[in-house]
C-alpha cells in the first residue's frame, strides 16, 4: 500500500512533465485556482450556513419567549404566525394542550423531548433552554387517509374544510421533520387558576412545557441558492484561470519560439544573423541579449579562426616553395649546384618551418592556466641579457632587484621575454634597454628600444597574429609576425599583461610586461 500510494504521488509530476511548457503553466494555475476558489467557496457556504442556523435559532428564541407568554395567558391554540414552525406544549401530566405544523404527526416524539426545565418561583415563563433531538419516523396510522395509491403524498384540497387542508399541511411537514437532527427550546409555563381551562395543580393553575423546533430545512433553503453557483462557478472560474494563464504562457513563450527558429536556422555560412530581442525587460530579453552576445564571440572567434588559417596557410607557402624550389633544382643540375650551400638553404627553409609550425601549435592550445613553478623574473631577464650582448644592437640591465619570484612555467616566461628582446633588436636603431621592478604586489619588466615609435591606433594592432608593421625588412629578418601575438597570449595565461606605448616625440617603443608577485621566495 505504502509503495502504491507512493507511486501515485509520482505519477502526476511524470504527466506534467510530459506536457509542453504552457500547458504545464495552465494545469498548475488552473489546479491551484480550483484549490483557492473551492476553499472559498467551502468557507463561504459554512459562513452563511453557520448564520442562517444563528438566525433561525435566535428566531425560535424569541418565538419561545412570546408563545410562552401567550400560554401563560390562557391561549392554548398557539401557532407560529409566519414561518409555522412545530411546536408542542405538554403539561406537567403528560397531556398534550397544543401541537401544531406537524408535531402531532411524528411517532414517539414525546418520549424523544428533553425533560421539563425547572419551573419558575415566581414569573408565569422561565427562559428558554436549548437542547438538541433527532426526530424519528412519521406516525402512517391513517396511511391512506394522507397518500395515494401510489405511495405519494396527496397535495392540500383547493377546497374543503379547514380542518382537512390543515391535516394534509401538518402530515406533509412531519414528513419534512422526519429522521432529521433539530433544536429545540423548551420553556416552563405556569398558568394562572384564572386562566387555565386544565388545570394540574392543587390550586386550579395549570403548569406545562412549551416546545418550539428549529426546523433545519429553514437554513437550508437560505443556503440552497448558493448550491449551484458555488458548485458550477468554482470549476468554470478555475478554467478560466488556466485558459488566461495559457494564453498569458503561450504569449509570453513566443519570443523564446522565435530565437529557437533563429538560432536553429544560423549555419557557419550565416553567422552574422541575430536573434529578435523583445522590447519587454524580463528574462527572455535577457536570453536574447546573450544569445546575440554569444553569437558575436562565435562569429570574431570563427573569422579569427580563418583569418588564422588563411595566414599561417600564407607564411608556410614561402618557406616550403623555397625548399621545394631548392631541392628540384639539386635534382635537375646535380652538376652545377654546390652541394653544401643547397644544403644549408635547404636547412634554413626546415628551420624556418619549424619555428612557424612551434608557434601555430602554441596559439593553438587551449587556453589553460600555466604551471605553478617558482621562477625568478630578475635571474632570467639577467641570463637573457647576457645571452644578447653579443647581438648587433646590444641589451643592457638598467635596473633590477635581487629577487622577482612569480608563480608560472619557466619555459613560457622565457620564450615570452625571448620574443620581446627578439622584437627589440630586430627594430632598434643603437640599443635595447631592460628594467625589472618590484612593487611588493606586481613585478614589471620593461623593454626600451629606440627605433621608429608606434603610432597610437598602433599599440594594439602590432600584438594581432602575423602582423607586420615593416614588411619588408620583418621578411628579410626572419619575422613570421607571431612573436608578439605569443607574448601576450603568455603573459594572459600567467594572469598578467603586455602592453605597448611609444612616448612621442621620443624616438623608440617601450613593452612592459606586468605578472603577479608572489612573497614566497623560500619555495
């Protein structure tokens, strides 16, 4: 029982969720409608239910207290003269004085009342005390006498004795009074000798019991007009509000339909196309911003993509033409070349395309972060330095501290700094200069060289991938227009920067390279 009822309660989420979103919206909106409504509906009811019995028995109340004073007079034809509610009055021997509405029609009901409440000492009537009966059957004695053949009840005579039509009404009520649960108020009456016709006591006066019933059909039909537009509004409210919140979910899912069938219809060919952005600031215009935003870094990093292979297609044509060039030519006058310097150009195109073929492959790797070595920034820009003085233009040391400990791979920060002395020498007019600093939180390591300045709209075009701002003398170099790109891609991978500015009218470019510190220098 308990993994079936468990299951049950499973099922109605797997259907949910086997629904499209905005029908799911409307079940849920409309199930809890049903709920809400329905509660309300329910409090609603109980409410004017509960105020309606509060009524009729405030009404039984007061018709007690009145009757009662019209028995204490000597009136014993006692009637209710609106709503002809039952009642009976009973004197202390048991005898009946008055029955009316049907009272005298239900089998038993003497013994069925609640005791006579204590007679007052000195008043004619004493308060009504409530108390609460369940009526049995109709006395059908005289069957025939108030049904058809049938079974049925005979309607009142439209004409005839009083006494018949009162008969016919009376039976007909005990009918409605039958097998039902009531209050009723019994009120103590004491009737002068005077006054009473019967008397029970020793003194001619006459001592009786007054009981009115609260019929419980009063209420209710006070409450049978709420019955139906209760019973049929609760569930056409609750459509309603899963027909409206349908409409509201299938309204507000359409921009999200409408990026789908962009984005499903955007091939690499078509990258330039955008998904619609709703003017509504919710959440669906933000999708469609991202969606946009993503697509433009899809669509630099696809052209880069390109731009990338066309370039590097570009630079391996020349080196490998020039090796292809020299090998035919050893091959088709093997008797007028010299075998030796065949081979060395032939080697210097090899190198050449495995120094290109290095750097494309470094570009290429993913972007993971570098390793986490120790590695002194000042001992390996000094060892670099010294490398360099040999070279045409010659580096020098300016400034640098004892230590500059940074968290990376040896290997890459050396082919970065490598890269930028490359790029110093190569464009220099008479010197290179390097300076290290240590700020407590950073290291920087500056290189100066004194060639032609960069323009500004330069600063950041020269660190683009086979960029070169000299083509000719970059080619008669050796340049592929990586170096820099390189750089930087390092210095980000370390979490730092490389940046370049020329302070014009001073001649020469100054990179300054930027990496976190770290103050562990024991590791």
């Amino acid at each position: 029982m308990t993994t079936g009822r468990k299951h049950l309660l499973r099922r109605p989420p797997a259907l949910l969720r086997v629904l499209p979103g905005h029908l799911r919206i409307a079940c849920v909106a409309g199930l809890a409608a049903l709920v809400l409504f329905g509660s309300g509906a329910w409090w609603l009811f109980r409410h004017v239910s509960a105020d309606a019995y509060q009524k009729t028995e405030n009404r039984a109340f007061e018709l007690s207290i009145q009757l009662a004073a019209q028995a204490a007079a000597g009136k014993e034809d006692l009637a209710d003269p609106l709503l002809h509610w039952p009642l009976i009055q009973i004197d202390r021997t048991g005898r009946i004085i008055t029955a009316a509405d049907g009272t005298m029609d239900l089998a038993g009901l003497t013994a069925l009342l609640p005791p006579p409440p204590a007679q007052p000492p000195r008043r004619t009537t004493a308060s009504p005390e409530r108390d609460t009966i369940h009526v049995g059957a109709v006395d059908e004695r005289e069957h025939d006498r108030f049904h058809r053949p049938d079974g049925t009840l005979k309607p009142p005579p439209s004409h005839g004795t009083t006494a018949q039509q009162k008969a016919l009404l009376d039976h007909r009520q005990a009918h409605d009074l039958a097998h039902r649960t009531m209050t009723v108020f019994a009120t103590a009456v004491h009737t002068p000798a005077k006054a009473c016709h019967r008397p029970t006591e020793t003194d001619g006066s006459c001592r009786s019991t007054l009981y009115v019933f609260t019929p419980p059909y009063v209420a209710e039909y006070s409450t049978a007009a709420l019955r139906i537009p209760l019973t049929a509004g609760v569930p056409l409210a609750a459509l309603l509000v899963a027909a409206l919140a349908w409409a509201a979910a299938r309204r507000s899912l359409r921009p999200v339909e409408a990026i789908r069938q962009e984005v499903a219809e955007i091939t690499h060919s078509s990258l330039e196309r955008r998904v619609p952005v709703p003017d509504a600031r919710d959440h669906v215009r933000r999708l469609a911003l991202t969606t946009n935003t993503t697509l433009d870094r899809l669509e630099t990093s696809v052209e880069r993509q390109r731009r990338f292979v066309a370039d590097a297609s570009h630079e391996l044509r020349s080196p490998v033409a020039a090796l292809s060039y020299e090998l035919e030519t050893a091959l088709a006058h093997p008797d007028t070349i010299d075998p030796y310097q065949t081979l060395h150009d032939a080697l210097t195109a090899t190198r050449r395309i495995h120094t290109l073929t290095e750097d494309l492959l470094l570009l290429a790797r993913p972007d993971h972060p570098a390793a986490h070595s120790l590695v002194d920034l000042a001992g390996l820009t000094a060892e670099l330095v010294h490398e360099y003085q040999h070279h045409s233009h010659p580096v020098s040391l300016r400034s640098s501290p004892g230590q500059a400990p940074v968290r990376g791979d040896g290997a890459q920060l050396h082919r970065l700094l490598r890269n930028l002395l490359d790029n110093a020498v190569r464009h220099a007019h008479t010197t290179v200069v390097l300076d290290v600093t240590d700020d407590g939180h950073t290291r920087k390591v500056t290189v100066h060289n004194d060639g032609t300045p960069l323009r500004p709209d330069e600063y950041e075009h020269i660190f683009e991938r086979f960029i070169r701002l000299d083509e000719a003398r970059a080619r008669d170099m050796g340049g592929s227009g990586l170096g820099l790109a390189i750089a930087r891609d390092i210095a980000e991978r370390h979490h730092g920067t490389l940046t370049a500015h020329s302070d014009h009218p001073r001649p020469g470019t100054t990179f300054t390279l930027t990496l976190p510190g770290t103050p562990d220098t024991t590791s």
